[in-house]
C-alpha cells in the first residue's frame, strides 16, 4: 500500500481524485488539507459519506510528508511550488495538478501568470505528465506536472501528426469547449446558474494561459516551433472537454491517411481510443479516454477530441502518474 496525502482538497478534481483512489487496491488515503474547510471528508464532499473516514486539517508540508509518500496537490497556481520543496525533502513525491511546474521558463511562467515562481531551479526539470508521450521520464521522477486539460486534448491530437510531418506547425487553431466544473468549486459571477446555463461564451480569447503549454509541448515533441491560436468556450454542462482543432496539411490527404497515422501512434496506448464517428463529450463522461476522431474539409485537417475534464483531464491523468511513479500496472482503478 502506498500512503496518499491530497493538498486542496475541497475541490471538484479533489473529490474525483479521492473516489478513484477509494477504488485504488494499492493506495491509502492518510491525509486530507484545507486551510479553509476543516470538516470530516464526507461532509466536504458528501458523495464521500460512509466512504472515507478522515477529516480535512490544516497541515504543514511537514506534517504531510510524515504521513504520505505520495502527495496530489490540487492547490492554486503558485502555492504547490511553495511546499513542493519540503515535500520532496522529507521524502515525499508529488503531482501537482497546478500549472507550477509545466512551463520551463521563469520568464514566460511571469509573463502569463503574473507572478514570480518560487522554485526556478526545478523549471525544465519535471516532466510533463502525461504519460503517452514522456512515460519513462515520469517513472524516473520525484515529482510530476500534471498537464492541463485543456492541452490534454489538443497535444494527444496534433502530436501524431506534428512528429510524422503531416501537418504544417504554424496556423494551427484550437477551439475548445468546456463543462463548467472546469472553473472550479469556488462560485464565480460567470459560472452561476443563471449567467451560463443556456448560453455559450467565448472567454481568453488570445490570453488563455494553457496557450504556452500546447506550443511548449508541441515544440518538444515534434522539434518544430509551433504556433497555435486557442480559444476556449465555456459551455452549459457539468463536465466534458470538446476540442476542434484545424490544421494544414503539408500535402493532400485523405482522411484514411491521418486515421491510420493515429492509430498506429497510438495503438499501445490503453486510453486513446481513434474512432471512425464524430466524437461527443459524452462519450467519455466518467471515464479516463480520449476519443479522436478527423476530417478532411477544403484541404484542412480538422481534429476532433473529447475528454472528461474532470478524470483524464485532471485526476484520472494524476492517477496514471501515481501508478506510473510507484510501479502499479498503469491502468489500475482506471479502466
């Protein structure tokens, strides 16, 4: 068994990540951290009811690696780099589902953050987790950056493509649309019933922060600076990400071509399912797949990608790295 603590644990990937665990055979809930809401579990997230029979506390970072070898942090941007260093030097590893530790560069972390980040020697050393393009790298590490969930849909789409040279890497667009949970526990103006429910709005349109995490991925992988414009849309449904992504070919395909390209990349992996139908968000609500789908219309690839936000955009996706990091098969309590 191996002892888990969650830092911010009051939240909706929070909870998704704690039901998941519960079901995990090898993995011990120890600790739970709010500095806010220090109630039993079951009344912070009542789904957990009978369930899970510890309280939330308000902990040290010392504290919690005394109690857990591993750590999931589900804290605000920032606060995760703040503890990671007395986590991992009391022997604990750690997945931060914030953006902390994602981009390599202080520089590019202030400029779409707005903010200092308080642990620069660490930038460019932790790999990115998702574990169907840097799987060995997470296996080897102490500390994982969980990728955002946004970009989980649209660097499992283009990355095939991108790295056999079928696609052109400028003029990229990403358009993706998101279940409301996606903003977070917390109520915002925007996101209460009455503001977003039978509407659809653009928001980040050229400011979104994931934007430097797709190119910063996508550069990496493919060894081509790539260039993307994403906008997101926030959509009335409680969870779900669909991505639709456009794309140049470099030369004429026919959709056979690019199904074929991503099968083959893909055919190993457990949870990236190629489909021949449009995919739909629903498709995949609960689960930890992404399904793929492409057309060719008026000489442009266009990408259809579909995650639940929640799971394989977040705690499902976290999952994998704990299972990865500690030597589990990489689909237990997952599949």
């Amino acid at each position: 068994m191996t002892t888990i603590a969650v830092l911010g644990a009051t939240g909706y990937t929070a909870v998704e990540l704690l039901k998941i665990l519960l079901r995990h055979p090898h993995a011990k809930i120890t600790a739970l951290t709010s500095r806010e809401d220090t109630r039993p579990a079951g009344q912070v997230h009542q789904c957990l009811s009978g369930r899970l029979d510890i309280s939330v506390e308000n902990l040290s970072p010392e504290e919690v690696a005394d109690r857990a070898e591993c750590v999931f942090s589900c804290l605000p941007h920032t606060a995760t780099a703040k503890v990671a260093p007395k986590l991992l030097e009391n022997g604990a590893k750690v997945i931060d589902f914030g953006a902390d530790y994602r981009l390599h560069s202080a520089a590019v972390f202030k400029e779409w953050y707005g903010e200092e980040h308080p642990d620069v020697q660490r930038l460019g050393k932790v790999p990115y987790g998702l574990p169907e393009l840097f799987r060995e790298e997470i296996k080897k590490s102490s500390i994982v950056a969980n990728p955002g969930c946004y970009p989980t849909t649209a660097i499992l789409a283009l990355t095939p493509l991108l790295k056999s040279g079928l696609i052109e890497a400028d003029g990229i667009i990403i358009d993706s649309k998101s279940g409301v949970s996606g903003a977070g526990r917390k109520p915002k103006q925007n996101t209460l019933y009455p503001e977003c429910n039978e509407s659809i709005s653009a928001y980040g349109v050229g400011t979104h922060r994931h934007t430097p995490e797709i190119e910063q991925v996508l550069t990496t992988v493919s060894g081509k600076a790539v260039n993307v414009i994403f906008t997101p849309h926030l959509t009335p449904m409680d969870r779900g990400i669909l991505s639709t992504i456009y794309a140049k070919p470099v030369k004429t395909l026919m959709i056979d071509d690019v199904l074929n390209e991503l099968r083959n990349f893909y055919r190993d992996e457990p949870f990236v399912k190629i489909v021949e139908h449009l995919p739909a968000s629903k498709d995949v609500s609960g689960t930890n797949f992404v399904h793929i789908s492409v057309r060719i219309v008026k000489d442009r690839v266009i990408l259809v990608s579909a995650i639940d936000n929640l799971i394989k955009g977040a705690s499902g996706a976290a999952v994998q790295n704990f299972n990865l990091l500690f030597g589990y098969e990489e689909t237990t309590a997952l599949m």
